[in-house]
C-alpha cells in the first residue's frame, strides 16, 4: 500500500503555493507598514508552556493537543497556536527590557488533533501579530485594524467584524459562579465535556461545538453585566476608537473564544461564506499571560488568521487576481550537440536576472515549444545548426506569435529593456 499524507495535513502543490505566496507578500507588506517585526519560535515547546497558557482546561490542550515524551524523555508538545511561543521568547530573551511597545509578527504551521473537515486541519498555517508593552485600547485597536486592513488588501468586504470583552479574572469570578449555577439546572442535558467545564471551567461552556450544548447555553447569563469599571471603560475606549476609525462591529456578548488567556478584548472576523469554519482569524488581549509563563507583569494583545480558511474564502468570493501574464525565456535546442553552447546562453539570462529554463529531456523542437507554452513562458530563443552557422539566433514571442532573427547579444538586450 502507498503511504499518504497523515489524516488532516494537506500537501500544498505549486499552483496552489503561488496564491499562498500573494497571502504571505500582502500580509509581510501589512506587518512593515504597521511596524511590525518578525519572530520565528519553535515548532515544538515544552508541553508546559501550554498548559499554563492556553489553559488546562481548552479543548485546545485537553483534546487536541499533540504532546509526546521525546527519548530524553522531556515532555513536548507541538505548538498548536503561536501566542505562547512568541510570549515564552519574550520573557527568555528579556524583551521587555526594549523600548515598549515590542510589535511582533510570526507566521508558521500550528498542530491541534481536531476532526479534520473544510477549514478544519490538523497540521494548519497562522499569520499572526503581538504587540506587548502597554494596555491602552489604542494597541488593540491597532491590531484590529491591521487585521481588517489586511482582509480589505486581499478584496474582502463583507466580513463581519464580532467583539466583546471577557473582562479581568477579578470579574469574571462572580460570573463564572453564575454561569456554573446556570448550567446546574442543565447539567444532565449537556455532553460530557460540558459537565467537566461546568465543574472546573465553566466560561468553556461558552465554546463547546455541539448544537444541543449551544441552545441549552442560549439564555445564559451574559459577561457585560458583570465588567469592573476599569474593564468597562476599557471596552468603551476599545469601541470608541473603532467608531472614530469607521471600522463596523458586531458587538457578541457570547463570544468568549476557545484560549484561556484572554481577559478584556476578543474578536473574530468571521465569513459568512464558509459556513461552519467561517472565523478567518481572531485575537484579543492578554494581560496577565507574560505572568504566567513566567515573566513580568506586562499586557499583550495579539491576533491569529487561518490561512487555509482565508484561502478557502478567496475561492469562494472569487478574489484571487487573474492569472499573471506569460513572462521569462525557454531555450529552445534542437540539436543535442548544441547543447553546451545553450547552456552558456541559459546561464546569461539568468545572470541578467531573467527566468529562463531549458530542456532537460532531449525533445523534439515541437515538444519544447509546447513546454514552453504549458509552463508560462512568454519568449523561446530557437538554437539549431541552422542559426549557429549564421552565428544568430530566433526570439520567438509566443504571445504575438512573431519572430525575429538576431544575434544572442541583441536578443538578451532585448529581454533585458523589455522586462524593466
Ligand atoms: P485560534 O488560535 O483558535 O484563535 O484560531 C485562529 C484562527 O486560526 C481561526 O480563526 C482559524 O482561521 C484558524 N484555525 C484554527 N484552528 C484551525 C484548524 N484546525 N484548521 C484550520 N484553521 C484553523
């Protein structure tokens, strides 16, 4: 039997990779002119970073998490969201000591054991940001603006902003009490995992997946109502900003999203396209999470995108930009005698930084050209007997379909002035 790609991961062929490639220039263009700068982290932490972090109690750590012991017998897991690595760097390398706020963007593959579905990966790639330093509603703000500026660079425009704030942990005990007394009444209703979060987690009750779990949490007490002052006008300050700024907004008093360390702002940019996977990307603010990795105590906020799920909706809302313009040289042999002196020629265009390939099969003239055609290129330089006893060469434009009879010299000035 032959061996596939592991359940849930996804080969990402080169037609496909190309639209990636736009993602990740308009994204790296969005992350400079935010002054943004890059980090790369390990793709495995040690598992504790994790737990502490995201929360024992997630789905993400509980269920999804792919953690092994490595033959030193550490415990590892694979990263299965970026935050965590980005905060335990900060702290390890001492960021804190630089000029606040530190502004940081990553992007990578993450790991979660998920049930795999459109949108719904085990091995899936995050764009994200971080920027540490300071609590002002200002910073997230900035962050929510990037990512909605990023979104309408890619041509989006009916993504639905939603937000709420899920408060400090100061008020968010008495809700939580509340909300487990809620769920009391229903607990032999709920799916399994929810009885569990109903004892030990119950703002996760907020997140299962399960329809029935959903409706039975419908009416349940909702956080706004409890929000300390200082978090309220936090939240307010958050929204005034994004009024001055005409960024619209749903305001969600439900969403909590699935990571434990958020207090205060969460959001998500949600398609109403893709259906159940329809978060493209979410973030909010993480004040105490540098504390409890193990750091000072300095505030975060932060943002992720799913880049399988924004690439998805592209498809759909039919966004990607028409397919680019033939460009570069094929060289064209048709003798395989002649094939040093093409190869010298070969190597000129690329010298001048032009693409240009040849063939690697000993071909007809005729199949080249068909190559040459099928692989995007826009000129074939033709190199026979013919043309060396006349020490030229034929330039064949294969858009206009017209041909010119010159010297090596006079064709690579050509291509040279053509392509700038
Ligand atoms: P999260 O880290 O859960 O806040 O997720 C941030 C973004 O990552 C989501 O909005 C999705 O776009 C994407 N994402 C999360 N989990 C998956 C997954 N299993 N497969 C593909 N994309 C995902």
């Amino acid at each position: 039997m032959s061996i596939k790609a592991p359940r849930g991961t996804r080969d990402i062929l080169p037609l496909e990779a190309q639209k990636w490639y736009i993602l990740e220039e308009i994204f790296k263009k969005m992350c400079c002119i935010y002054n943004m700068h890059e980090i790369r982290t390990p793709l495995f932490e040690e598992t504790e970073l994790f737990v502490r972090s995201v929360g024992e109690e997630s789905d993400v750590v509980n269920k999804e998490m792919y953690n092994f012991k490595d033959r030193g017998g550490r415990e590892l897991a694979l990263r299965p969201e970026g935050t965590a690595g980005v905060v335990r760097a900060y702290i390890e390398h001492g960021l804190y000591n630089m000029p606040q706020p530190v502004k940081l963007f990553y992007y990578g593959p993450m790991f979660r054991y998920d049930r795999p579905q459109a949108g719904r990966q085990r091995q899936f790639y995050q764009m994200g940001i971080e920027i540490f330093g300071t609590r002002e509603p200002i910073a997230d703000v900035e962050v929510i603006k990037f990512t909605a500026d990023f979104f309408s660079s890619l041509g989006f425009r009916n993504l639905q902003l939603h937000i709420n704030s899920v408060g400090c942990p100061q008020c968010r005990f008495p809700y939580q009490d509340d909300l487990k007394e809620f769920a009391r009444e229903k607990l032999s209703m709920l799916c399994a995992d929810c009885q569990r979060r109903a004892l030990l987690n119950p703002l996760r009750l907020l997140d299962c997946k399960e329809e029935g779990c959903r409706e039975l949490m419908k009416d349940s007490p909702q956080l706004e109502s409890y929000l300390c002052q200082d978090c309220r006008d936090h939240f307010n300050g958050v929204l005034e900003l994004l009024n001055v700024l005409n960024v619209p907004y749903y305001v969600d008093p439900y969403m909590v999203r699935g990571l434990d360390y958020y207090t205060n702002t969460a959001f998500e940019f949600i398609s109403e396209d893709i259906g159940a996977q329809g978060s493209l990307g979410g973030g909010g603010r993480y004040d105490n999470l540098v504390e409890i990795c193990g750091g000072p105590s300095v505030p975060g906020v932060g943002l992720a995108m799913g880049v399988e799920r924004i690439a998805l909706a592209m498809d759909r809302e039919q966004l990607w930009p028409e397919e680019s313009e033939p460009e570069g040289v094929f060289m064209a042999v048709q003798d395989s005698g002649l094939k040093e002196e093409a190869l010298s020629m070969l190597y000129s265009l690329r010298e001048k930084g032009l693409r240009a390939d040849t063939d690697f099969l000993n071909r007809s003239l005729k199949a080249q050209m068909k190559f040459a055609n099928r692989n995007g290129f826009r000129y074939v330089i033709i190199f026979g007997e013919e043309e060396k006893l006349k020490n030229q060469i034929k330039l064949r434009d294969m858009l206009k379909g017209e041909q010119l009879e010159l010297s090596f010299a006079e064709a690579l000035d050509i291509l040279v002035k053509e392509r700038s």
